[in-house]
C-alpha cells in the first residue's frame, strides 16, 4: 500500500522509487501483487506516462487515510510502551505569558512521575501535530477548533485575555495612556499574513465599521515576533494584555479607549479517541485546575494582574 501511495502521488515509477529507496523492478512487481490480489486496475501504464484509474482514485484516498491511521497507531502504541508515562504537551505563545509557569510546575511537583514534553509551535503545526498523533494535548486559540482539521477534537477553555495596542516606547503614542483606533490608524501596523486573519477578523472589523484603513508595514505570524518587531520600531501592533508579564523593555501596552475587543481565548485542545491515559489524566487535573482558579477565565482579573506586575517593574529602586 505504500509502495502503491508512492507511485500514485509522484506519477512516475522511478521517482516513486527513489523516494522509497528500492530498485525500479520491485516496486513493479509489487504494484502487480496489489492490483491482482484486489482484482482490479488501480494505475494505467502508457508511453506518455502513468496516470490514475477511477479505481485507483479512490483506492488511493483510502490507502492515504490508513497508512495515517497506521502510522498513529504506532506512534500511540510506543508511548504507551515507554517505561515512564510522558504527555506530549504543544503549544502557542502566548501560553507562557501567564498560566504556562503556574499549571506545569505545579503539575511536575504534584506528578513527579510523568514526563512533560514541551513543544512551542504554531497554531497550524499544533493541530496538524493532534491530528497526526504527534502532540496529546495544545494549547493554542479557541478559533482554531471548527476550522479543517480539528475533526473529532474536544476543547477547553482555560484563560481570557484583553487585547490592548503594543507601540514602540519611542513613538508619539508611548506617551499615552490609552490610544483610538484612528490613532492607530496612522502607525505602521504589524499583523499576521493573509492565511492566519480569522484570528483578526473581529480587529479588522472595527478598523473597517470606521472607514479606517490598517497601514499593514510587516506581516508577522506568531505573536512573540509581532512584538519583538514592535520593540524594534518597526511598527505596532494588538496583542493579548498579559504579554506585558513578559515583555516589558522598549514597548507600551495600551488600552483601546474607543473599541471593545472580544478577549483572546485560550483552549486546550485534545481528541479523546487517541490520546494516553497518563494525557487523560493531564486533561483531567487542568479542568480542576482551571475550576479552582476561575480568574484566568476573568478578562479583568488578567488586567489587574497586568497592571500590577508591571508597576512593580517600573518602580524605582528606591521606593
């Protein structure tokens, strides 16, 4: 079946059998083998090339689909194996600005004997890594579940963040206290490309309700790079209020005096048909950590929490 993936997908017997590492005859014979045992022509051989039957067609969408689950199954079956219990943890960003450092240590100290393995990636490479069996559990915006590839995938909600401007400490607006969106309007904007803007829309909304006109000078996917660009004086941007906990040096963060944004949501996300037991129990001690601390979901409270850390850093050293 892979032998037969592979020729399908490069529509050539000697590039197929390149890309699989065995000599051009084998591969021959064993595409015969598959086509005999099924009793039907899967790959229409001529001079001008190979191309796919209509049988082949379908064989070939089935064939990719459980080469994939096969390959899952292996990568389950392994961990599962494993003489210490491990979750494979991904996740965006903006989870290390606030709950990342409360959940997971409290997590290590309470169960020493699980393994947390840690892996920052973007919200796209998270979902295709639960879906391929590669991640147990991420954490990534709760937009992403609904869109392609979220099939079977259960969420929850585990912080809400603000979203506030982030400007350069050495523009005009840095002296402010809080900014309009016209304002913003006038500055070189830094947002993600074309492919990541439904987690946008709602800003690009607001921009457009006013006739106003976003002057997009860098685009920018992950939120991290969004504000090193800013620190840089490359532009400004809109950011979740608790990046502040981690970026202060050279930036602003300022409310939006004249817009209300919905707050970024946070999920965890994780499909229960393939995960581990020890990834389950995971799931399980975030719920009940997220049900005992009931201020990450409190937009206010991430403002609160902000303001204070921040004024503690900007205090002189005297006070």
């Amino acid at each position: 079946m892979r032998h037969f993936v592979a020729v399908a997908e490069e529509l050539h017997f000697g590039r197929a059998a390149k890309r699989l590492n065995i000599a051009q005859p084998p591969l021959s014979q064993s595409i015969r083998r598959l086509e005999d045992s099924l009793a039907v022509v899967l790959l229409d051989r001529s001079r001008r090339g190979v191309a796919l039957t209509p049988a082949g067609r379908v064989f070939l969408r089935e064939a990719q689909r459980t080469l994939v689950q096969a390959d899952l199954a292996r990568k389950l079956s392994q961990r599962e194996a494993a003489k210490l219990p491990e979750v494979h943890l991904s996740f965006i960003g903006p989870f290390l600005y606030r709950l990342m450092p409360a959940l997971v240590g409290r997590y290590r100290s309470e169960s020493p004997k699980v393994h947390l393995r840690l892996f920052e990636r973007s919200s796209t490479q998270l979902m295709a890594g639960l879906a391929d069996g590669d991640f147990d559990v991420g954490f990534a915006q709760s937009t992403m579940v609904g869109n392609e590839g979220s099939e079977g995938c259960e969420a929850f909600i585990v912080e809400r963040a603000p979203l506030v401007a982030v400007v350069p400490k050495t523009a005009s607006l840095a002296a402010r206290e809080t900014v309009t969106l016209d304002e913003l309007s006038t500055q070189p904007f830094i947002m993600p490309p074309a492919r990541y803007l439904k987690q946008m829309s709602g800003i690009l909304d607001l921009f457009e309700a006013r006739g106003l006109i976003m002057n997009v000078s860098q685009e920018a996917s992950q939120i991290n790079t969004a504000i090193s660009l800013v620190r840089a004086g490359v532009g400004c941007s809109i950011v979740p209020v608790t990046a502040a906990l981690a970026f202060t040096h050279n930036v602003r963060f300022l409310p939006i005096a004249d817009a209300t944004l919905q707050p970024m949501e946070l999920a965890m996300i994780w499909k229960p048909q393939q995960i581990s037991g020890a990834a389950q129990d995971f799931v399980d001690y975030v719920k009940g950590y997220i049900g005992n601390n009931p201020a990450m979901l409190d937009p206010e409270q991430a403002l609160a929490t902000t303001r204070k850390s921040t004024s503690k850093r900007r205090a002189p050293r005297n006070a």
